[in-house]
C-alpha cells in the first residue's frame, strides 16, 4: 500500500519567462476530468474545472520524462522549466512529454494534493472543486533564503511558495 506523500515531497518546479505562443494543451490520456488550460489569475496559464469533481478522486497525471539527478541541475538552470521531484533520484520534466498538469499553479491552500504512487505523480482532489475554479497544488519548494514570493490570494498564504 502506498502512502500518500503529501508533506514531504517538494517541487522544485518553476516556470517563468515569455509567455507561450501557443495555448498549452492536456493529453486527455492522462485526464480523468473534464478540464481546461486558460489565463489564470495566479500566474500565466492555469488549469479549470470544467464539471464537478468530488473528494479523494484522480484528476491528472503529472508526466514527463525521467531523468537522472545531474541532468536535473542542467535543466533547472533554463529560463523555463518543470520539474517535479519524484523521489532522491528521479525527476520527471513535464516540459518533454507532460500531460498538461505541468500547468497546475501553485496554492498555499490548494484544492489538488500530489500523490506518488509506483512512480507516478498522481494529482488528487483534496476536497469537491465546482465548474470554473482553477486546480492549484502546493508546490512546497524547498526552504530557501531566496524566497519565491506567492501570489495566490488564498487567505492562508504563507507569502513564499517555499515552505517555511
Ligand atoms: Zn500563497
């Protein structure tokens, strides 16, 4: 049986840079709902609701491709990137071959938990999200004196997307 990694896994994923010039896409292999990618209030693109969706339940799949701990310091070091820590040694880039759920914003009160699970990154719903709300995860980068200010309007937010 799995556990769910919800407090200690960290995203080391981050994207900033020029705005794309094509709307990014979901791969509807990896969606268990009905969603959509549009402008978000948060930061550049997010992902929508577009039915509802109930507690505890599978809404994506966090994809990519795995690489090794060295390739993840080169990418990290691009303008844009999307990496998700799986575990001590394996990152999976959502750049090459993601699902579209690279495009979750982050959220100190997210509605959507990570859960790894055989080696996948399965984005669950941590409570009912209505038609129209943005799914958010929490990135929970890594303690850092350069902190990434957070911009996600929740009540509870902390002010930094690193934990504290
Ligand atoms: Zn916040």
């Amino acid at each position: 049986m799995a556990r769910t990694r919800d407090t200690t896994w960290t995203v080391v994923s981050y994207h900033v840079g020029r705005f794309d010039p094509q709307l990014p896409r979901l791969d509807p292999q990896h969606v268990c709902f009905r969603l959509r990618v549009a402008p978000s209030p948060i930061h550049r693109y997010g992902v929508f609701a577009e039915e509802p969706i109930p507690r505890g339940r599978k809404v994506i799949e966090y994809t990519g491709e795995r690489i090794s701990r060295a390739e993840t310091r080169k990418r990290y070091a691009r303008p844009m990137h999307y990496l998700f820590t799986l575990d001590d040694y394996w990152t999976i880039d959502g750049s090459v071959g993601g699902s579209g759920a690279e495009y979750i914003n982050h959220s100190c009160d997210p509605n959507l938990r990570a859960w790894i699970h055989k080696g996948h990154i399965l984005y669950m719903s941590r409570r009912v999200i209505e038609p129209g709300e943005e799914l958010t995860v929490d990135y929970k980068f890594n303690r850092s004196p350069l902190r990434d200010v957070c911009s996600c309007g929740s009540p509870k937010c902390r002010g930094s997307i690193n934990v504290l």
